[in-house]
C-alpha cells in the first residue's frame, strides 16, 4: 500500500464553502432489530418502523433543502438494514467498489447495491474481500481513510490501492461501539490542501491515533457524550453539516470552526447502530 506520511500545518483558518453533493439512500420500509450484530442491536427492544420512516424522511428533506442530488434504492423485504447505504459501496471516479459483507444476515445487500451501480452507469468493480464500503472507506483530500477491527479486512485495503490508484491510510478500530470508521471519524472538509476532520481518539490504537494527530492536527477531538450519539456518523458538505441532533458539544464546535451544523434526530435508526452517514452513500461520479 502506499502510505505518505506528511507533517500538517495549521494554517490559517479557510473560509468554509458548500459544494454539491450526490448521494444514495434507502427507505427503511422494512426496518426492525431482528438480530444482533452490533453492540447497538438489541432484538429484545421494541422498535417503529413507522417512526423511523419519518425520521429518515427527516434527512431526506434535509438533503433536498440543501440542494444535494439524491438517488434511491429500492428496500428489499427481509433485509432491516439495507438503510444503512454507506455500506452498500464505494464510488470515487465514477468507480463503484462493491460490499462484501462479515455477517451473513448482511451479505444479500452487497449484490443488490452493485447491481444499482451498474443500472446507474458506475463502473463496478466486485470485490474479492470482505468490506463493508464508505462504513469503513472515506475520502479526505486524495487519500483514502481505511477502517479495519470489526467489520473491514485489512487486505480490502490492499484491493482498495490496486482499484483506485490512491494513497490508502489504515486505521485500526478497538472499540466495538464504534465498528465502522464512519462511526468514529467525520469527514468535514475533503478539500485537498484545506482537508479537516473531527475524531474519537478512544476508538482506534495508539499508531491510529498517532497518525490521526500527525495528519491532521487541526482535527476537531469530539467528547465521548457525542460520540455515543453517533454525532461523528454525519455528512458534510464543506459548510453544511448534518448530524445527530442530540450531538449539542459536536454542533457548537462545529460553529467555532465556520460550519453550519444542522441537527437531524435518527434515534430509532440508531437502534440499528446507524446515524446519518450510514445512511448515507456519496456518489463520486
């Protein structure tokens, strides 16, 4: 893999822009908590598909007020967390980089997404290992932030270089709450030259750590009350940024730093273990 390691500046402070964005989405037609795959999951919990439809029309509504192009894909009965699309894929260059699910309740997913790729025009590149898409891959600048510990195999990475050609970065997930790198990491400003991003150090290794401060050292360091939210799990637009609402320190950071938080309250997704990101998968054409 490659892997640059370069010593950040702070800088001045840019001016915070909005850039368009698109992205896919899936209605939780079907949502429920029938198993248990993450720590959130709780099959002993009631939960309202009713409401959780309402609350992700919520962000739907949110993403169009914004301007944002969005595309759906249609849920498919037996498969609660289809929802969740971060994990549907990868698409940066008009390449989509396909699913392959760790847990077997998941796996179907994976070939459902690749087969909207291909019907949208993306070239879809299946994969040989086990990922859970932008859950685990997020683009800062040119380079590709690669979560592995829970979900993710570190050899996704290595597919990941020969795919995109890009600087991979891995990061080494140890807190089971937070199993997914988009769960733990937000991407704020993936400007290249201006990138910025907000963190939890508990969730990753020393090394992990080590590099995050090394990169990135205006990076906004984000309590453990707002990450136990899942604020992290969020989507920006380099000014507009959509979170958890309940993520109250998260958001007045946010404004210290030129962005515009906007709240959204996901709270029965968040039964699932997802937040806004999850259901969120930018399309990079």
């Amino acid at each position: 893999m490659t892997l640059i390691e370069t010593e950040g500046q702070p800088g001045t402070r840019p001016e915070r822009r909005p850039s368009g964005r698109s992205v896919l989405m899936c209605r939780p037609e079907h949502f429920t908590v029938v198993y248990r795959i993450n720590p959130w999951m709780n099959p002993a919990e009631p939960t309202d598909t009713a409401l959780a439809l309402r609350q992700w029309q919520a962000l739907h509504d949110t993403y169009v007020g914004l301007g944002y192009d969005i595309h759906l894909i249609d849920p498919i009965a037996g498969l609660p967390d289809m929802v969740y699309a971060a994990n549907g894929g990868f698409v940066v260059d008009g390449i989509a980089y396909g699913a392959k699910f760790t847990h077997p309740e998941r796996q179907p997913e994976g070939p459902a997404y690749m087969e909207w790729f291909r019907k949208a025009g993306l070239d879809v590149r299946e994969p040989e290992e086990v990922n859970e898409g932008e859950g685990d891959f997020l683009l800062v600048g040119d380079t590709i932030l690669a979560g592995t510990g829970f979900r993710s195999d570190s050899t996704s990475h290595e597919e990941l270089v020969r795919i995109y050609g890009r600087e991979v970065v891995t990061l080494r997930l140890v807190n089971p709450s937070f199993y997914h790198l988009d769960t733990a990491i937000a991407v704020l400003d993936p400007t290249p030259g201006q990138e910025h991003i907000a963190y939890l150090p508990s969730a990753f290794d020393e090394a992990s750590v080590a590099l995050l401060q090394q990169r990135y050292p205006d990076a906004i360091i984000v309590s453990e009350a707002d990450a136990a939210v899942l604020g992290l799990n969020s989507f920006s637009d380099g000014y507009n940024v959509v979170i958890a609402s309940r993520a109250a320190d998260f958001e007045r950071q946010l404004r210290e730093h030129g962005y515009h938080p906007i709240g959204v309250d996901l709270s029965e997704l968040l039964l699932g273990g997802g937040g806004v990101k999850c259901c969120t998968l930018e399309l990079r054409r």
